[in-house]
C-alpha cells in the first residue's frame, strides 16, 4: 500500500498534513504503508515519523533536516568530500567577535557573508570592505534580536557572472546557467535578473552532473536544486555553493513541466523498490 501526503501524486491512501502536526492516524497509516511520498515542503515532525516507520519514504531528506541551514551544508560538503569554497561559520556575532579578536578576518577582501538560513541567493552580501562588513553585521545584529541566528563568511570565487544550477529529482538531473551583466549583483539568480543559458560549455555542465551524482550517491539526495560555481583563475573542478530543497521552476520549463516531471520520477522511485 502506498500512501502519499503529496497533495499532487494520488495513492492507495492520500491525506494532507500541512499547517498541523501528524497525528496518531497519520502514524498508523504510515506504519501501514510500504512507501510514504512526502510533499517538498512537508514538516520535520512528518519527515521523521514517516523515516522511523516506514522503509521507503520520498525524498529523502536525511541532509536537509540533519544538516540545516547554510553552515549544515558547508559541513555536509566537507564530510562528503565535495569541493566547496573556504567557509567559517559563526553561531552568533558573540562567538564573530571572539574568533576576530584572536585570528582577525579569515580572507582578503572581498569575501562573502551568507546568513545561515534562505535559499537562491537570499541573505548573500558582497563584502569589499570593513565599511561594508560593518553593515553586514548590523543587519546580522537586527536578525540576531529576534532570534535568528548563525551566519558564515566565505572566500570569493571570480565566476564570470554565473553560476550553474543542477536539479536532481530521482534519477533525473537538469543543468543550465545563470548568468548575467550586472557587476554590482553578484550573485547569479533568476530573481535576480540572470538569464538562462542552457547551450553553454556542456562539457562543464557534464562535469558538475557527475560531481552532483556522486554527491548525491553518497548523501541520499533525491530532490534539490544544487547550485555551483567554476573559478575563472583556480581549479576546473565545479564548486558546491548552496543546496536549495525549495527551488524555482522557471528553468525546468515552469510549474506544469516541473509536476509532470516530478509525477514520473515518483512513480520510476516506486518501480525501483518493486512497488508498482
């Protein structure tokens, strides 16, 4: 029996969970079940309960709840052996201060700070300068006064204004550029006025699907949209920037194009454990 909490893919059992907490007949229907699909979005109270009681549960979301936020993911490409630019996390601007006073500012300008939470480029500061970190950490500071904490610097990568996004969904895997003329918008998102390039340099493209694969293979990833950089001056080997678990669609040809695809990739993932 299949049960789906995906409001899009129909099963044997179907419910929704969204804006509550799972509940004993959630639990016994998933401990009845012998696959669980799980929307992208679904809680980590509904993740867990579906992964400690059922065998097979879609996606498997393992690293996200297990690595969170920006600094999870910085030590998720570390342990899984992945290239990444040099990162050093900060749980607070208490413990920023204490590691500046002894080992003063871990790169040359310019570096950049991310916030430990948000995805495609949200919460990301192109830092030149100390008048620049300054007001960085400012609004660092607004964010640490209502709880949110955590932020990380990391070294710049010179990328020629792209960088490249790799959706994986089960076996399925897109790639396509980001790329865009604005020199004071570093970062290559769509929401940020890149464009699509999908033609360009295959053969790096190639090259960081099989980087992403073999991340993938080693950390359980099913469903995330991965984003990468290639240096213009260092190594050739792609760099694992950001993990996005919530990504845009418009590079995958939309919301219609993005369900359909998803809608097969679920029902291949059944018929590789033999159950459909």
């Amino acid at each position: 029996m299949i049960a789906s909490f995906h409001p899009c893919f129909e099963a044997d059992d179907n419910r929704i969970c969204a804006g509550r907490l799972p509940n004993a007949d959630d639990l016994a229907l998933i401990r009845s079940a012998d696959a669980v699909i799980l929307p992208q979005g679904c809680s980590e109270a509904l993740y867990r309960m579906a992964h400690d009681y059922c065998s097979h549960v879609f996606p498997n979301y393992n690293a996200r709840f297990g690595y969170p936020g920006k600094s999870g993911q910085a030590r998720l490409f570390r342990e899984a052996g992945a290239a990444y630019p040099q990162t050093v996390a900060f749980g607070s601007l208490d413990i920023w201060r204490q590691y500046f006073q002894k080992h003063g500012l871990p790169f040359s300008w310019p570096m950049v700070l991310k916030q430990d939470w948000g995805g495609e480029g949200d919460n990301v500061y192109l830092i030149s300068n100390a008048e620049a970190l300054e007001r960085a950490l400012d609004h660092v500071r607004a964010c640490e006064a209502t709880g949110q904490k955590g932020f990380l610097l990391q070294e710049y990568i010179a990328a020629g204004n792209r960088s490249l996004r790799v959706v994986v969904i089960h076996h399925h895997m897109t790639s396509y550029w980001r790329t865009h003329d604005q020199p004071e918008n570093f970062y290559a998102s769509l929401a940020g006025g890149a464009r699509i390039d999908r033609d360009s340099d295959i053969a790096l493209q190639a090259q960081a699907i099989q980087a992403v694969r073999t991340f993938c293979d080693r950390t359980g990833i099913d469903l995330a949209g991965f984003d990468l950089l290639f240096s213009e001056t260092g190594s050739a080997s792609p760099l694992f920037l950001e993990i996005n678990y919530f990504f845009g669609r418009q590079g995958l040809g939309g919301s219609e194009a993005y369900y359909t695809l998803l809608l097969a990739q679920i029902r291949q993932w059944l018929l590789d454990h033999g159950l459909l």
